[in-house]
C-alpha cells in the first residue's frame, strides 16, 4: 500500500538551506568530475576528465591552425598534377634522336641566363624530359633560384622559371603557404604550433574513445559510427570513429612536420645527430698527391659528360643531379634524386682531373635514423608512393577538416538553453588532477615539462592554458562565494 500524501495541515519540513559561508556546487567543481566518472579516488576516474578537459581546450584554442594547416595541406597533394598542367612546355619534350652532349645543353643555359652563378644540372629520367640547369642570381628571394629547361635534343632553351630547391613556382608557393602562410619565419610559427599538438589532440582522443564504457563493451564502436545515433552522441561517434581511421596516418604527420620546424627541429636534428643519425654525404675533397689518384690542382677538366658516364658505371639511374665542382681542388657531385619507392638516394664524387670515382654513397648506408627520416618526409610531402601517396594524404587532410568541425559542432551543442541567452558550450569539468595520486600526477609533469622544452609551441601554449584554467577557477570561486 501507497504511502498517503500529507494532509493539507501536516507541517512539511522544508528542504535545509546551506550555510552562508557554504558556497553552492560549481557545475565544473572536482565533485562533477568524480560523479560523472563513477570514480572517487582512483587514477582512471580522474585522468579521464582531464584528458578530456586538455582535448577540449586544445582542440578549441589550436583548432583554427590545425584547420589552416590541413586545408593548405590539401591543396599541396595536387601540386603534381598542377605543375604537369600548369608548366607542360618547359618539363616536356618530343623525342627525336639522341640527346646532345649535357655539357652543350648547359652552355646554351649559360648564355641564356648570362649573370647567373652555375649550381647544378639534373638530367631528367625519361626520354621526354628535358635538361634542368639552375643558377644563382642576384635580385631573387631567399633561397630561390633561378633554372633554365633546355630540350635535349638540340639544346633551345624552353624557358626560365624562379624555382625554390627543386619546387617550380606553383609548388613553392603552395609549400610556401602550407609552411608559413607567405609571412616568412614568423608564420612558420603557425605550422609548428599546428605540428606540434596534432599528435596530443590525436592520442588524447585515442585514449577518450577507447575509454569510454560502452566502446569498450562493443568493439564495432570504436571503428564505425554508431547508428541510430542523433544530435550530439551522433556527432561525437563520427568525430570518434574518423579519428580512430586517420590516427596513424596523423601521428605520422605529427612527428614528420616536426622535423624540418623552426623551434622544434633544431632540437630533433640535434637529437638525431647526437644518435648518429643524421644523414651522410659524400665529400668533395680530391685524394691528396702520392695517394694513387693524384690531385692535379684543376689543371684539368673532363667536363660534365664524363662525370656522369662514371656515375652510371658506378650503378646510379633515374633522375641525376650533378653539382660542378665549387672551385679548385673539389670534385664533382652525381646524386640520384629518385624519391618515390625503392627511394634511390645514391651518390658518388668524380675528380674533375680525370674522370675517376674518388668516393661512393648509398643509400642503403644510411643509418636507420636518417631513412626513416627520409621515408617519413617524402610520405609527408606526396613522394614516396606516388597517387597513392597523394591520395592517402587528401583523404588525411579531408578527414581532419571534418573532425575540427565536427568538435566544434559538438561544443555548440553543449551550449546552455536558448532561455539563458546566447552562450558558448560548457567546458568540461575542471579540478581533476587533484584526484590523480601523486605517484602518476608527478612523472606527469616532469614528461609534459621535458616534452615542452624540446617542442616550446606545445609547451607554451600548455602553461598558457594551465594559467588561464586556474585565473578562471579562482575568479569563479570568489564570485561564487560573494553571491553566496
């Protein structure tokens, strides 16, 4: 039998009132977090929500420059395919007979640009490219050049065009706007804040999805959207489950923009060097006289013909770049730029004197650092695998882009109701870190600590963070304890 209501004269005690002194529950107190997490003391209860908290706040600070830098990232996969377009009369030729001696093709690149410094030649790899001669000239941008294409097959000069490296002009401004965004060393400041949380955001999800109960209850979550799903939840699963597919592929990005930053790379490259792993070269210094292959003092040149006939005696193909000698006393470079996979990264350096392979490189020499190196940034740049690269890297950029909006979706939809006025989305619960037992919270700090001062764009940012959380907590705990 049912429990009777109170009669309309029986005293209802009425709900006790807190103490003046007693400020009211914040929604963002520690007390939410241990409620939401069903946990009151142990390490996962509290590392959830601040991972969760550090998601949040990293993917709605730095999400504008990831944003940025996938969406320029994007546009540099069809950089191939622009430059074929775009730059068809210069690259291309029709062949007819043999090629004329590349020492003729450089003359005639020489007088064509007649103040131009000689830096190198590179010998396309297929009958129907033509002859690369690049120069350094004054009045050009930092680290541009200037290269003349010449046909081959009776040396005309087929044009001239400001190149970056080996960049053509629509690439280097495309690199240009994916690394710095044309604000030269200032903008590159952006990429790198971008690199440099690209893999928290990603790891940090990893470790929220895979955390949460009911992907763990059934595996299909973690790698396909929920169906039936709506509104927020439907959000969240989408965002969960692209995430879970581009991880790797994000993480390697990550690490490989990394290593050419401004901030961040100088520590890697000395990283690397200290383990040995930077990438080797050969030397251009001639055997000294009485060694079996005398130094002749550059009395002597058998020209560019003949350094590559001994490079392709030495076993080099594909796509060759010869670098003269730079004065006396040095010999020319052969270098094989072949960077799509096998990656043929050879090279040998050729006495000028006569004709002789002085010294041989391969790749395959390379310490296992400086390959990985190498793979890891021709994956990142579109090289290594071709279209297949290239595809692999639009559908990484695309699925970024939908995961940056889809958080922001879903921190709008945890905005308060439109009765309490317009208003951002909640930021989830703050105070969880004191529930972290001291053995976990401190070698916490010591690696974020470590990790920030070889990255300093993830370091910053995390300290400006912690400081604007804690800033915001005391404000609202002394506001709440004036209303109360």
């Amino acid at each position: 039998m049912s429990e009777s209501p109170p009669l309309p004269d029986t005293p209802v005690t009425p709900p006790a009132r807190p103490a003046a002194d007693v400020p009211p529950p914040r929604p963002d107190d520690a007390a939410k977090a241990a409620a939401t997490t069903g946990s009151t003391g142990t390490t996962r209860g509290g590392l959830r929500p601040l991972l969760l908290r550090l998601h949040f706040y990293a993917g709605v600070v730095i999400g504008p420059f990831l944003l940025v830098a996938a969406v320029t990232g994007l546009a540099y996969t069809a950089t191939p395919q622009i430059e074929s377009i775009v730059y068809e009369h210069e690259l291309k030729v029709t062949p007819r007979g043999a090629a004329e001696p590349l020492s003729e093709q450089v003359a005639a690149a020489e007088r064509a640009v007649p103040d131009g410094t000689l830096l190198s030649v590179t010998r396309g790899a297929g009958p129907t490219d033509s002859t690369r001669v690049t120069f350094a000239k004054d009045g050009l941008a930092e680290g541009y050049t200037l290269t003349a294409f010449v046909d081959p097959y009776d040396h005309e000069v087929l044009g001239t065009l400001e190149t970056f490296g080996q960049w053509l002009p629509a690439r280097a401004w495309l690199d240009d706007l994916h690394r710095n965004l044309h604000l030269g060393e200032f903008g590159r400041n952006y990429s790198e804040l971008a690199a440099s949380w690209l893999w928290v955001e990603v790891l940090g999800g990893l470790a929220l999805w895979a955390g949460t109960p009911r992907n763990r209850q059934r595996l299909r979550r973690l790698v396909a959207p929920a169906g039936g799903a709506k509104g927020r939840r439907r959000t969240m699963s989408w965002h969960g489950a692209v995430g879970l597919w581009a991880s790797v592929g994000l993480l390697g990005l990550s690490a490989t923009g990394l290593t050419w930053s401004g901030h961040a790379g100088t520590s890697i490259g000395e990283v690397q060097d200290a383990l040995g792993g930077s990438a080797p070269a050969v030397s251009t210094a001639l055997p000294a006289v009485g060694s079996g292959k005398e130094d002749t003092g550059g009395a002597r040149d058998v020209g560019i013909d003949a350094a590559v006939a001994a490079a392709y005696d030495a076993g080099l193909r594909g796509v060759l770049v010869i670098t003269p000698p730079a004065d006396a006393g040095t010999a020319y470079v052969v270098k094989e730029n072949t960077r799509s996979w096998p990656v043929r990264q050879d090279s040998v350096a050729v006495a000028p004197a006569t004709g002789e392979v002085t010294q041989t490189l391969r790749f395959g020499e390379f310490p296992v650092l400086a390959k990985l190196t190498r793979w890891g940034i021709d994956a990142h740049m579109g090289l290594l695998f071709g279209l297949v690269n290239q595809i692999v890297l639009a559908l990484l950029a695309i699925g970024l882009i939908a995961m940056i909006l889809w958080g922001y979706r879903m921190w709008w939809l945890r905005r308060p109701t439109r009765s309490e006025g317009f208003a951002l989305g909640r930021a989830p619960a703050r105070g969880a870190w004191r529930r972290i037992p001291g053995r976990v919270l401190a070698p916490a700090v010591v690696l974020a600590a470590v990790i920030g001062y070889y990255l300093p764009l993830f370091g910053l940012p995390l300290l400006v963070f912690l400081v604007v959380d804690v800033t915001v907590g005391v404000v609202r705990r002394r506001r709440a304890g004036v209303t109360a």
